[in-house]
C-alpha cells in the first residue's frame, strides 16, 4: 500500500537547521507512523466508517490511517482516508453496520519498514518487502568531526548490500571509491576546507545568489522548518523537501531516494541522492537528485565492490523536457492527465528499468496546485512541484507519485 506523510500533519517531525532531525522524520513514516489522537466516535453505515474527532485532526484526504482501541477487532488495522471534513475521516471497511466502542484512536500508519541498527543521529533501515529489496539504507545525520555544526545541513546516505552494525562498512556499497574507501563516511580537513560526505541528502542551506540557487556549505543557513512530503510502499520511497526559507520558495525541492527499478526481468534497488564531493567553502548545486540529468542514481550490483561514481540516468530530464517544467506534448485535456513512466539508462544507455512510484509530467505544472490530488480511472495521483534546475528561476516543474486507486 503506498502512504504519503507531510511536514503539516499533527506532530510531525520537522526538518530544521539542525542535526539528527531529517532520522526523526525518517523514523516516523518508515518505523513509528505519527499524530496519534483520540476518535470521541466511529460509526459505520453501508461499509463506510466515519471517524469523528474533538478538535482538527489534519489528517488529509487518501492518506493511511491505523486505527487502533477498537473492541470490534474488523475496525482495527490500516484504512485509506476517502473522505474527510476539519474534524472527521470516512473509510471502507468490512464491517455490517454498528457503532464502535473502546477507546480508539488512529494515526498515521508507517510505512513497516525495520531500523535494523541505530546510533547517535545514525541508523541503518530496511524495506518492508525484502523480496523486492533486500539492501539496507545507511543514513548518517550526525556532525563529522571535521565539520562546523553551524554550516548547511545534510545526512550522509548510501546503501549497503551486507550489514551487521551501525558502522559495519565491510560489505559491498555504493557509492564506493577503491581509492578512497572512506570517502562517502568519514569526513577529512577542516574548517571550510572540510570535504564531508559524496552522497548527500541536504535539507537546509543558505543560497548564495538571488536568481541563482547555488549554495556553499559554509554559509549558516536560515532557523526554521521545511517543508517535506515523504511517499513511499513496502519496497520504496521518496523524500521531497525544500532546503531553504526564502518567501516563495517552499516547493524548490528535489526528489531523492530510495527505490526500485522494474525492467520485468528483475528489480534492482537504487539511490537518488545529490552527489557534491566538494570542500566546504565551495558552491554546490542542491538540485541534483533526479533533476538535472539524474546525478546521484547508483545501482547496487551484487558482489561488485567496484562500483564508484558512475551515475546513471533518467531518459527524460533535459532542457524544455524537464518534468512539469512546460506542455511538453499536444494532447486534448479530456483525455485526463498527461503522465509516463521514467525509464532509467545506465551510462552506456543501457535500459535498467523504470522507477518505482514516480512519474513524468507532459504539462504545464503552472495549472496545478503543489500537492494537489488528482483521480484519473480510479487511480490516484499527487502532483508535487519541484525545482528542475539552479541555473536561474525559470525551471519550476513537478513529478507525479502514484498513491495507488480507490478501494
């Protein structure tokens, strides 16, 4: 079942200028789920149960909920919201018609992955469907030592094809470097002249520039919270958040992740990160996830500890194609949305698969609201605006994520 979660639900983890916080978001839509409240009733009538709530839940419409507390065992489990006013949610349920007891609440469900090891602003994580994907998720949110806690803020990410502890890097990974095993992990020099992390996953910098999103990460960024949205399955997920608090800004985000790609063949478990090895003082392009040429995409390939900084990439990322970024297509608007797979090549243009969850954008993201939900022959859609480029302000696209169809 694939769930979304965004930084504006009840008590959700924020994203601030500040280390460890992108693990608790992490730990929340993957391990915990979130926003636990009391339902005051839950009634159901013709298969339909309507939660209702004492005070605004902010739970939003096609979300998952796991309803808990319930003496009628059928009513307890996790439900897709298909319908919601400030202070109740309805969803379909198997149940004859009666009104609940016991003391209820509902949150919003995880998405069960397992955190197979953890530390201090550290941990190591495992899809749900281990089947699809049986690698583990490194992500280190922590201040290196060589690093200045003031300067932008970022976790460390790779994934890890063997793993029996929180620092057990022994096994075959990616990125990985012969020459420099150490490279993605352990930071070197210092100060401004500091080289920390190869695949990051930033969420808060301060750009340089007006019209230009460069940053360095030197530069103290902004106090404040993000704006995230996270939506993945049992095998993957994406996370999409702004990195600064410029007014206006709030969907200049990049989707990065970690997820599958399905060639009909075999699945393979990738990495979107943005890959900036570069000393401190230097600029960065923080849009370097799966926009702008697809940099930072890693496929793991079993057994092979070679594998170092050959990216690869998405067919349909360049110049006016970028996804959403403008009508890429004539088509007629009553055909209903406009949307394709992403086919992913290596470096050699081989076809590896198409990704997991997303998809491309043939229209003008302008007619669409960030975040808007859209159901097309009974198959849901969210739209989620993001930056394409950081060359200028021009590049503002948007992907689809598939959130699945009504039950």
């Amino acid at each position: 079942m694939v769930k979304w979660f965004s930084f504006d639900n009840a008590n959700a983890p924020q994203l601030t200028n500040a280390w460890g916080c992108l693990i608790d978001v992490l730990d929340a839509c993957l391990i915990s789920g979130f926003g636990s409240q009391n339902i005051s009733s839950l009634v159901v009538s013709n298969g339909v149960a309507k939660a209702t709530f004492g005070t605004a839940h902010n739970f939003k419409q096609f979300q998952v909920v796991e309803v808990s507390g319930v003496t009628q065992t059928v009513l307890n489990g996790e439900f897709k919201i298909i319908g919601l006013t400030p202070t109740t949610i309805e969803f379909l349920v198997s149940s004859p018609d009666l009104t609940a007891t016991g003391t209820i609440s509902a949150k919003l469900a995880p998405l069960g992955w397992s955190k197979s090891f953890s530390g201090t602003q550290k941990a190591v994580y495992r899809a749900k469907d281990t089947s699809s994907n049986p690698y583990f998720l490194r992500v280190d949110n922590s201040l290196d030592p060589v690093y200045d806690t003031n300067y932008a803020k970022f976790a460390k990410v790779g994934i890890l094809e063997t793993c029996t502890g929180i620092d057990d890097l022994s096994g075959s990974q990616v990125p990985y470097d012969n020459a420099n095993p150490n490279k993605n992990w352990v930071g070197t020099g210092s100060s401004s002249s500091a080289y920390v992390g190869w695949s990051k996953w930033i969420y808060a910098y301060k750009p340089r520039f007006g019209s230009y999103d460069y940053g360095v990460f030197s530069d103290s960024p902004d106090n404040g919270a993000r704006d995230w949205i996270l939506i993945g399955n049992e095998q993957s997920f994406f996370l999409l958040n702004a990195f600064d608090l410029r007014a206006g800004k709030t969907n200049y985000r990049t989707p990065v992740g970690f997820f599958i790609l399905d060639n009909g063949i075999e699945k393979r478990p990738v990495l979107a990160a943005s890959t900036q090895y570069t000393y401190a003082a230097d600029y960065f392009n923080p849009y370097s996830g799966l926009t702008e040429s697809a940099q930072g995409f890693y496929p793991l390939l079993r057994g092979d500890n070679s594998i170092n900084s050959n990216s690869i990439s998405s067919i349909i990322t360049r110049a006016s194609t970028y996804s959403g970024y403008q009508t890429g297509l004539n088509y007629q608007a009553n055909l209903g949305i406009l949307l394709s797979e992403i086919p992913i090549k290596d470096n050699l243009s081989n076809f590896l698969g198409n990704a997991d969850l997303i998809y491309w954008v043939g229209f003008d993201q302008s007619n669409y609201s960030d975040k808007q939900l859209i159901v097309d022959n009974n198959e849901i859609f969210i739209i989620v605006k993001c930056r394409q480029t950081s060359s200028d302000t021009t590049y503002l696209g948007c992907y689809a994520f598939h959130l699945g169809h009504i039950e």
